[in-house]
C-alpha cells in the first residue's frame, strides 16, 4: 500500500478536517497532541504508519484530482503531520499546515513568496509599493541574511525591536509584518493582538514566529495572525534529531502560495524526518510541561545569585514582558528559554565549561538542557556575557543544583 486515507480530492494535503455536526466538546492539549494526525483505526495496522519514501506514484489517467502524483508535491507523510499541526495550530477551526525542509525554509517561504513583486505587466521602472516589517532583535538570520536577501529581490525591509510593539510605527504601507514573541534571544514580548489588527488595517499580512511558545504555549491564529510559523527543529520535536519547519494558516490561498513555492524551491521535508517530529508531537505536551518548570525554577535562581544580572523569562512575574505574556500565553507555559548576564565572555565560558549537565549547543527546546554565549555567532546585540539558557527536562532540583555550582566556579575569579 503506497498511502493510507489519502484525503478528499477537494481537500488538499494538510487540510484540517472540519468537525462535524454534532460533534463532542474539543480534547484537551494533552490528548490531542497524542492523537492528533493519526488515520482512523485499521485491524492489524499500526497507530501511525511508517514513512513513505517515494519519488513518484502509480498515476493513471487524468492527474487533475490525484492526491499524491510526484515527490517533490506531497507525500502521505507529510500529508499526516500536516494534519496534526494544523489541529495544534488551529483546533476546532478549519486550517492548513505546509511542512518545510527546515525552520528557515519556512520563514523564507512566507517572506519571499508571500509579499511578491509588483505585477510584471508594469513598467520595469514603476515604484514597487509596500513593504515587509521585521523584529531588529528577532532570530539573526532574519533581520540579517533574509533582510539583504528580500532586498536584493528588491522588497523594501523596515525593522523595529519587538518590546513595546515598537513595529507598530512602520506599518503604513506594509505588505507583511512579521513578528518574533517571546523574540529570541532577549524574550521580549510584544501585543500580537494588537499589533495584526493595525497590520490588517493597513493592508498588511501578518506572520507570527511561533518556534519558542510551541502551540501548546501560544496560538497566533486566535490572536489575529494570518499565519503561525515555526522550526519544528526545536521545542515541537524536541529531541535534536530533526530538522523541519511549518507554516500553518487559515487562507486556503496562502496555504497554495506556500506549496507552490515549496515545490518551486525543493524546500521539502524528508519523509523520515516528518515521521519522527510526528511521532514525537505524542511527548509535547509532557515535554514542554517540564522544560517550562524548569526553566522558571533556573530563572529564580539566576535572579537570586549575585553576580548575574538581566536574567529575563516571561514566566517571572518580575520580567518586564511577564504581564503581557500572561495575556496571550498559557499560563505555565512560557517555554523553556532564559535569558541572562554574567561579568564577562570569561565568566560565560566558564559558567558553560562547569555546568555538569548543560550542553554547550545552539539550538533550544531539547529533552537535555544546553546553554550558549549567544555573542559568539555575531548579529545579536548582546553583550559578551549574555548566555541563551534551554531548559531541558531533567530533574528540577539537579539541574538547579548544578548550575548554581557552575555559576559559583563561573564568578568566583
């Protein structure tokens, strides 16, 4: 059997199925994160299949209805995940997911294929209106190599920090706003609601980085957003095996814009790749439980020892961002980064050679706690102390322990 319950042939891959009449109250997040995605039940056949590794399909006849014609188009493993996130993104409203090759690939996806050019049928030398607006302090490679690379293809960029909806200011005009919130690494936090709505009124689309809350923490559709988009290469699978992104909206018409320029591009996800970030949606809810205590519990410690300063989470009633985050975050889930200080690079590196169980690794939202000087990459305003922190799901009171015995050796000297 090449595929299982390919959907509807109205139905593209991805759709969220709508509910039907009658239907039950909707299943909480722990629930529907186990279930989420899976084909209906079949004696003898496992809960969810295997991956799919196919180039190209049987494909007789007239393609226009075909479900699954060419690799680089769709795939049936895919085609579950897809479904899965869309009902995470979006439960109980009708939703479509595209999953990419990686959380970059769907950021560039939204980015250059969504604002688009001027119609060619104008003169070459017609002013191109619009604009996309950026977060300044959001993930590096947007604010840098993307705002050069939308620049070379001849879109306007502006860019304002995310604290204070400060990118408010730069929508008259714009085309796309894209925000970043909790924005990473500094976890500031800006009004999403707020923020789409002026976005909408000015004519804009509005995409919401969703990588850091996971949708067990934010839904940046409820709030206003046109598209919710995140690297599943962190929280959402979790385990620091897979590489993968997603977009997921409520606009058939982007969803269509995203694949075409999915197909365009090659920017596919691998099937295996897909199988296990849909294998391991089953943990999130559990996973993001534990890494979010633990992460409020490192932040008041940090807060408590001399030497550190800046110690940022959205969890901490303290934390500048914390009233807003509380408003559009689920309460205990603020994700698993923290955000702080010490002296100087040598404290930092310090710090990170004597924790016992902290990696020193770039990424965030893995099952093992890691940590990095995020000042060595370069493009963050940091200062050369500021360490990016990711809680992972080790016992609390151990992982507690040991960073305040790094950060003692750490300040020590």
């Amino acid at each position: 059997m090449t595929h299982d319950n390919p959907p509807p042939a109205d139905e593209p891959p991805g759709a969220q199925p709508s509910p039907g009449p009658g239907a039950r109250p909707a299943d909480a997040d722990a629930t529907r994160v186990v279930r989420a995605g899976l084909p209906a039940p079949e004696p003898y056949e496992p809960a969810l299949p295997g991956p799919v590794f196919a180039a190209h399909y049987h494909l007789p006849g007239d393609v226009t209805a075909a479900p699954y014609d060419y690799g680089r188009d769709a795939n049936p493993t895919w085609t579950r995940l897809e479904a899965a996130l869309a009902e995470l993104e979006s439960p109980g409203v009708p939703a479509e997911a595209v999953a990419f090759a990686s959380g970059m690939a769907a950021i560039t996806a939204v980015l250059m294929a969504l604002p688009g050019p001027t119609p060619t049928a104008e003169p070459a030398d017609a002013p191109r209106p619009g604009h996309v607006v950026l977060p300044s302090d959001g993930y590096n490679l947007v604010p840098g190599g993307l705002r050069t690379l939308l620049e070379e293809h001849g879109t306007e960029v502006r860019a304002a920090p995310t604290a204070g909806d400060a990118q408010a200011e730069l929508l008259d005009g714009a085309r796309l706003l894209w925000l970043e919130s909790p924005s990473n690494p500094g976890l500031d936090v800006c009004d999403i609601r707020r923020l789409a709505a002026a976005a909408h009124a000015a004519g804009a689309l509005v995409a919401v980085d969703n990588t850091l809350p996971t949708p067990l923490g934010q839904r940046p559709l409820e709030l206003g957003a046109d598209l919710s988009v995140a690297s599943g290469t962190k929280a959402l699978t979790g385990h620091g095996d897979v590489l993968l992104g997603y977009a997921v909206t409520r606009d058939p018409a982007l969803a269509r814009r995203l694949r075409t320029w999915r197909k365009t591009a090659g920017a596919i996800p691998g099937p295996m790749e897909a199988w296990l970030a849909h294998r391991s949606l089953a943990t999130l809810e559990l996973r993001t439980a534990r890494q979010a205590a633990n992460a409020l519990a490192v932040a008041e410690a940090l807060r408590a020892t001399p030497g550190v300063r800046d110690v940022r989470h959205p969890g901490l009633p303290s934390d500048p961002a914390h009233a807003l985050a509380a408003r559009q975050m689920r309460a205990g889930r603020y994700g698993c980064v923290v955000a702080f200080t010490l002296p100087d690079r040598a404290a930092a590196e310090r710090f990170l050679g004597a924790a016992r169980l902290v990696d020193e690794a770039t990424s965030f939202g893995g099952v093992r706690s890691t940590a990095e000087r995020r000042g060595r990459w370069g493009g963050d305003a940091v200062p050369e102390g500021f360490v990016r922190f990711s809680a992972g799901v080790e016992d609390s009171a151990d992982l507690v322990a040991d960073l305040r015995e790094a950060l003692a050796y750490a300040l020590a000297r």
